[in-house]
C-alpha cells in the first residue's frame, strides 16, 4: 500500500510505503506495478491512537445493558422507568449507577420497581452491584455467598462488592463478542488498547488472544490485572473506605517489582492516592510505575508524583461528562483539583490517558476536546489552569504503551500503525472531533476507511 500526499505528523508532506505490517520507506514516492494507492489529499497521518486504560470486555457488554445514572437518569422514578423498558423476561443489567439518583437501594427498594426479574446495576465506581431479591435468590442457589455480600442483620442487603469474577463465574456467562467495539475503535484511530480491570487473568489474555487471532478483536492489547500474568502492569484497584492492609500492599508492589512488571494504581480519590504515595515510599518504584486516574491532587501530591518518577494516566473527558456532578458532590475547595492536567506537565510528569470505557466515553476525540476546554455538560470550565492545546491533547494518546515516556513516531521501519485524518492538522486542531478521522491502518492493515469527497485511487 502507498499512500501519497500525506501530512506526516513530525515529518512534514511526504508518501509512506506499507509492506509486511510496517512502514517501509517514507518520502517523494512513486507507485510499484499493481501497489494499492490512497491519496491523502493532504491530511494529517498521525501514528495510531492508543486507549491506555478501559475495560475492554465490559465495554463490549454495555451494548447489551441500560444506563442508570446521570445525565440519563437523575431520579428514581425515571430509574424505573428506564428498568421497565427493557423488554424480554430475563436478567437485567444497569451500569452507570450513581448515588444521586436514589443513594444505595437495597434489595428491597429495588424489587419495587421489578420483582419478576433479576435485576442487578453496576455503580459508576466499578466496585459494586446492586442486585433485587430475585437475583440474590437466582445466584445463590448457584453458589455460596462470596465475601463481598454484604448482609445486615442476618440479611443480605443486595450490596457486592468487588465480586467481578465470582458474579461472572456463578452466571457462567460467556465472553461477550468484540467485533463491534474493535470496529468502533477503529473508527476513531484507534491501534491500540490497555486492558485495565483487576481481575485479568492468563485465560482471560488467552481469550483476548483467540479474539485476536481470529481477526474479530483488531487492535494490539496490553494487559494489565492479576499476579498471575507474566507482563503488564499489575493492578491495584483501591476503595478509600475500604482500604487493603498496608503491609499487604507493600509485599504486592514488591512481588510485582520482582517480577519485573510495574504497578498500575486506581486513585481516584485524594485518600487512595496519598496511601498509594506512602507505600511506593515504602516499598520503592520502578520505571512504569502509574497513577490511574488520579482524580483528586493537589500540587504536594504532584510534586511527589514528579520526585518519585511515576507516571499518570487521566481521564480527561470525566470533566465533559460528570462536570456538573463532580461541582454538587465535590467539596469546592477542591474542584479546581479534579483531573488535573497542565500541572502534571509542568511539573515534569509523564501523562497519558484513557477511556475508562465503559465507565467513560470511547470517543478519544472528545477526551482531546475536554483536556483543551474543561468544560462541563453546562458549559461551566474546572481548572482552566489545566487545560492543554491540542497538540498536547493529542501527544495523551501517542504514548508507548510499554514506555509512557515515549512517544511514539512515524518511521521507516515501526509497525504500520496509522491514523489518516480528512485535514491537515491546522483544521483539525481546531475541531478535535471523530468525524475527521478518515482511515485507519493496524499493522498495514486498513480496517476502517470511512467516505472521502476528495476521492481516493
């Protein structure tokens, strides 16, 4: 494949050769006998996009779920409505439960709004269902009752906490297809996915594997998750109101260090992330150390982070998003200390960032437009200090996801993974928005080519 008058991002007008998954030759080229041609027209090449957090499984089964949160839902009767609609007979899944909507209901509230139904809701935190009486009886009649339910007075409540895989296990659900979210990501440039969720096993890297093998999951996977893995980082997801030992967190980082693989940290509070400093004090760091989310951080935080050579990956778009929520539930003292971005920069930390999906939008763009904007859903900005230009909105999304220092380039010789926009990157910086990307190659692969007026050979 050639693709000529192209907009090389770091190069400049040129043409690029693809051959055998790489980038072959780049400059003043011309066609070979039989060689597909695209012409750029002139739009930017930039290298692949890579998502380095989501949760690559959950995303693909939101398709198959209803939201429960805000904006969607911000009252209980509009939660159950939104329950009721779901047709079919069988179990319901929510996600996106947030506590404004009616805080914490139990079993009991619940099976007010369906009682012929199992019904269980994720909260926006990841940490937790919530399940009726129906899908209490249904699960435990399949299995004994795992540490993470809660019970009250001899009572079950309906709460599970941090019970992903015994919940997944008990309803032996099958791994949900992930054609759709890889052509979706390929929609958007992107390469390139870091698998974040706890509980990433060897089988579950198997099946990811098998996914990729047989061409239904396109884009290059790192995976981060269990102890048990041989690479990737090693994930740490904490809850400030239910802390880990600190003793036993100190032998996790110093198991994982010597194997070889960094820590990946889940803070998205102010208490999770000054616990997590002490014990990287404690226990020591290694490059690739990193800071998931760090949703909360003040400017001793950020020095800290910077002495200590982590690295931060942030969600940037939970500010266009949640915006709004954030400002009613968040103390005002410290909104301006939400996602913080520019100051990691200036501060000489490493940054990247990520979906969070299904948590968060797919839409890397629109992460790129909320780093420059910070803006709300009302249009009110948090943190205009922290707002990046574009192009440092997009570099988020360049990183290697091996080394988060590094950013990754167009050269002959890397893997072919590419990013073709429909304009040059004057226009583009300016709109930040999906519907500019037109091509995308995975290892010279073009997976997705959406309509170009300009024509292509």
């Amino acid at each position: 494949m050639l693709i000529r008058n192209a907009e090389v991002w770091g190069l400049g007008p040129a043409d690029l050769r693809l051959a055998d998954g790489v980038i072959r030759s780049v400059g003043k080229l011309q066609p070979l006998a039989g060689e597909p041609v695209l012409d750029a027209a002139g739009g930017a090449l930039l290298p692949g996009l890579h998502d380095h957090h989501l949760h690559l499984a959950s995303a693909a089964v939101r398709r198959q779920s209803v939201v429960c949160g805000p904006p969607e839902v911000t009252t209980a009767e509009q939660l159950a409505q939104r329950i009721l609609s779901v047709p079919g007979d069988g179990w319901i899944r929510g996600i996106l439960y947030h506590d404004s909507v009616m805080g914490l209901p139990d079993a009991q509230a619940l099976d007010r709004m369906v009682r012929d139904r199992p019904l269980r809701i994720q909260h926006r935190s990841g940490r937790m269902w919530l399940l009726n009486s129906l899908a209490l009886q249904n699960l435990l009649a399949l299995s004994p009752p795992p540490a993470g339910l809660e019970r009250e007075a001899g009572h079950y409540t309906g709460h599970l906490f941090d019970e992903d895989t015994w919940l997944r296990r008990t309803l032996n659900a099958s791994p949900p297809p992930l054609g759709d979210i890889s052509r979706e990501l390929a929609r958007f440039g992107v390469t390139g996915l870091t698998d974040m969720s706890p509980s990433n096993t060897p089988e579950t890297l198997d099946w990811f594997s098998a996914a990729q093998a047989s061409g239904q999951l396109r884009q290059h996977l790192l995976m981060a998750g269990t102890l048990e893995l041989a690479r990737g980082p090693a994930k740490l997801h904490l809850h400030e109101n239910a802390l880990p030992d600190f003793d036993e967190v100190l032998a996790f980082i110093r198991t994982a260090h010597g194997l070889g693989r960094p820590l990946a940290v889940h803070c998205t509070t102010e208490t999770e992330l000054v616990f997590t400093l002490a014990a990287l004090e404690a226990a020591g760091t290694m490059p690739g150390d990193r800071i998931e989310h760090a949703g909360i951080a003040t400017d001793d935080h950020i020095a800290r982070i910077a002495d200590m050579g982590l690295a931060v990956v942030s969600q940037p778009h939970f500010i266009a998003e949640r915006g709004d929520q954030y400002r009613a539930d968040v103390e005002p003292a410290q909104v301006p200390l939400l996602y913080r971005l520019a100051s990691f920069k200036r501060a000489g930390v490493t940054l990247a960032a990520g979906s969070d999906a299904p948590f968060g939008s797919l839409d890397p763009w629109a992460a790129m437009r909320a780093a420059v904007t910070r803006r709300t859903p009302s249009g009110a900005v948090i943190g205009p200090d922290e707002a990046l230009t574009p192009e440092e909105a997009l570099a988020l999304y360049l990183a290697d996801p091996e080394d988060l220092s590094r950013l990754r380039t167009i050269s002959e010789g890397t893997r072919a993974d590419l990013c073709l926009l429909r304009t040059g990157w004057a226009e583009a910086r300016e709109r930040l928005d999906a519907s500019i990307v037109r091509a995308t190659f995975i290892a010279g692969d073009l997976v997705h080519q959406s309509p170009f007026e300009g024509g292509a050979g």
